[in-house]
C-alpha cells in the first residue's frame, strides 16, 4: 500500500504531464483508497454561452477525478464509459469533484463522482456522473482494447 | 423554416460567443433541419497524458454537436444527461462530431452523436454518445428548472 | 404533506394497478420524503441463463424504486432516462432497491438507487442506477411530452 | 463462421434455456454478424398503470436484443451497462428490439438498440438503448469479473 500523502503526489505528478489538465488548472487536492477530490477555479475561458462552466469541463472533472480515484486502487486505467447528470446550471467561484471507487473488478472500475459549485462560504451540487474504466495490465494486455490507432502501444497504455 | 446557410451562420456565431468553444477551436461545418457537424483541429494542449485528444474535449465535443442539431429545431437548450462511449483511443489530425435529433419533444430533446478521428484520408469512429436536452421556452418557462444561481434568470435562459 | 405511512400505502396501492409489478412480486416496504425501497423475493422465473436475476429485473426494480421515490416529491411522473451498472451477478434470496431523490425540479427529476441482493444475513451490492423522470403536471400539460398513442391522454398521464 | 440460419437457431435455443425470456415470450427473429432482432408481443402482464409496455421490459428487451447480437460475434458476454431512453409511451401490439454492435472489442463489447412499437402496419420509434457487454473468456478468464457469488464459477460463465 503506497502512503496516501506521496499518493497524491504521484497522481498530481501524472495530472501534470496531461497538457488539457495544465492548462485547464486541475488541482489534486486529495487522491488515495479508492478516493480522489479535484478542485479547478473559475476563469472566463472555461465558460459557456451565459458564463457558467462548460459541460465539457462538468464531464472532463468527473473523468478525471474518476480515474484518479480508480488508479489509487487498480493502477493506469482507460475510461470506456462516461455519464453525467447536469442538476443545476455550474456558477461558482471554483469548482470541486469528489469521486469514489464504487466497484474496483479485475476488468471493469465503476467510479462515482459528485461535482459542487463553490460560491463563498457554500458549496453546491451541480451535477453527478458515473465512469466506468479499464485497468491496463501488464504486458500483453497493456494496449487499449481496440487500439487500431497511429500511436504506438506503449503510448496507448499510458492514456 | 430559416434557410440552411444562415442557420449554420447563426450557429457559428453562437458558437463564437462561448469563451471555451473559441478556445477549444471549434468550427461550425454544418448545422440544418436536427442535424449538426462540428470539427475541431488536432493541437497538443487538447491532450491527455498519451497525447490523444481529452475526455473533456470528447465529450464536449459531442455535447456541443448534439446542443446545435438541437437548436436548429428547437432554439435554446440546456443540457440535462450527457452520456459518451469511449471506443478507440481518440488520435487524429482533427476530430469532426456529427449529431442529429433522434426526437425533438416540448419537454426533452433526444440528441445522438458519432465523433470520428481523421488520420490522412480516412476516417476512425472514436467515440458515440447521447445527449438529453430541455428547451428554453420564453417568459416564466425561461429559467433553468433548477436554477438556484448567482447569475441571472436571463443569462441561464441562454446557456 | 402526506404522512409517511399513507404514503408507503399509496405507493403501494399504486404499484398494485400495475399488471407488471403485480406478476413480479414487488413489495413495497418504505416511500416517503424523496425516498423508497422496494423488495422482490427471488423467483425461477426471474432469471436469466445462469438462474441470476434477469437484466429486465434489475433495471425494472431500479426504475420502479426511483419512480416512487420521485412520486413522494413530484406526483405522477415519466421516466425518460435509465442507467444501470450491473457490478456482479444476482444472485440472491430476495432483493431490494433504494432509492432517492437527488435534486426534484420543476421539468426534471434525478434519482439513484442501489440494488443489494440478500443471502442469508448479508446485503451485497450488485447493482447501481440513475433515472431521470419528468414531472406529469396537471392540464395540458398532462401528457405524455410525445404521446402519439393510440391510448387516450387520461391514461398516458397516469404512466 | 457459422451460417446465419444456425445461428439464429442457436441463439434462439439460448433464450429457451432463460426463464424469465421463456416467460416473457421473447421470440429471436434473427441474428448474425453483429446484428439480432427480437419480438415481444404485447400482452396485458407486460404493462405498468397506464397499459404501456413496462420499463423493465423496454430495458429488458434492449439488454437482450444487444446481448445476442453481441454473442454473434464474440461468444458469451456478461452485459455491464445499459442505458435507455424512453422516447415516447410504449403502447402496441407487438415490440421489436433492432441491435447491432457498434464494436467489439477483446475487453468490452458496445452495441446499441432500437426499440418498435408495432400499432397495425406501422412502427413507432419508443426507445432506443446503449449496451457494454464483456466477453467471457474461457479457462481462468470464464468466471464473471466480480463473482462473488453461491453459484458456481461454470454456472457464471453462461450468464
């Protein structure tokens, strides 16, 4: 078992070789048994139409923070599957997703994830997503399941 | 019934109004009659920790596509449920999102979406979703449903 | 506001002029204040290949424990949304879902349950879910949002 | 490759051996190549209040329609997500299911499904579903992933 403090240290050190996650702003603020909590703060570039964040930073969150708390428990993973439920409109100073690992099998990670709206001393649930994921395994198994793609293996088990 | 060049005219414009879109790079190709074609060039900063394109960028990619087929029949939307399929690790050149309505009802709005990698000449399905949209009809029905924001009522009709 | 009591019994009364939940089995044994539990005790004709619970089961007492969960907040509603994990076989004496309202708003309603199977003293989780429901309101709003069925609007808003 | 006409038969042999389908009356139209198709006739103990098709049978029908088309092409597999939506009220005098796979891959299998409502000459469009499904493979990999179950390891596999 890795301690949890150096944990989040190992998975903040892999969010920052994501270049979306660098630019987006992603902070790990906590990541460990099954768990993992991402803080993102609020900038104008991350908005939609009317200012509030865009869906596909609500989405990106939930992967996110969904695949980190599954890599505490079952090492790199592939997300296969993403579901987001939109509650209220994402307004807010800053934004946290607390995901947990609800079911970590030897083929498929279910994770859950809540994302909130932090508006001055409040915290707002804002939207709820589900993300199901692949651990890479070792060895012949390390490439993605249907990787026709132009990157070399070793890449793709990386994702 | 507005002609189809200005729809996707207005489309793009929209579009443009959204600080995250202009950042992402998303162009308007096509947007008429419950269908919508969204193309965004490959550049590194969309990238995960491989280098294939993001899974906020995949699903805010489908969103997107889904929002303006939606638009074209039923004007202002405002995304409920957004549910993606990740097939194949997302690597290409650039990505297109192609959307069509599968029904448009007064309350919800059924939206399904391809997105396709292109590498040279060919393209790669990558990845599917289905998005739930609810429209934004005029006077009291203009707030989000949930809409207990900082921002006003008519920004949130516009998101 | 109804008491808890008659409104588990209401619930009850109603899941009993459904010919489905009638043939299944369906017990319900709590609804009130955005949440419901429904028990099935295991039969052999609820199964599938393997004698586990039956996919349509899993999804059916799911979508019933959400829908009377809502019910307790929103009166009659639709469901439009289902989604379920299915994290290890069924295998049980008896099951039961739980439910609850995650946000109530005015067009659409979210909710999550969990199914547990029971063997002997022990819950295991086997399952997870979320519904969307939408509020049947009274008026011409009451029905369905794309009722073009052959029964009458009276019945279609009693679904 | 087995040739299509066996292949149905098989398949419908499959479904014989599943209660709950035998009761159901789940009739195999066809199925090959990735493709399968299913028939429900309506009768009144599929229905919920309102004399619509019961969402654990919409639900039901989808899971099955892409389980067997997926078996098509990638043997026995265990269905680890469903999603449905509900489009429209499910009444008629028969239900087809049409699925397809949409890839299928070593890990996970995803198809998707339509589902029909059958009123006289005409089909009506009432749902259409998301299926994952993982390929159970022999030797060590034949139990399912999670299977912490009374029944055995040979029983599981031919969920």
């Amino acid at each position: 078992m890795v301690e949890a403090h150096s944990m989040r240290d190992g998975v903040a050190a892999l969010s920052a070789t994501a270049a979306f996650n660098a630019w987006a702003g992603f902070e790990v603020v906590d990541a460990a048994d099954g768990r993992a909590e991402l803080k993102l703060p609020w900038r104008a570039d991350l908005g939609q139409y009317a200012g509030f964040l865009h869906a596909a930073m609500i989405g990106g969150m939930i992967d996110t923070a969904c695949g980190f708390a599954a890599f505490t428990l079952s090492g790199r993973v592939l997300a296969s599957h993403i579901s987001v439920n939109c509650l209220a409109p994402a307004a807010g100073d800053a934004f946290v997703a607390r995901a947990r690992v609800v079911k970590a099998g030897r083929r498929q990670v279910f994770a859950h994830a809540e994302l909130f709206a932090l508006r001055g001393d409040e915290e707002h649930l804002v939207a709820t997503g589900d993300v199901i994921l692949v651990p890479l395994a070792s060895g012949a198994d390390a490439a993605p399941a249907n990787g026709d793609t132009a990157r070399s293996r070793a890449d793709a088990s990386a994702r």
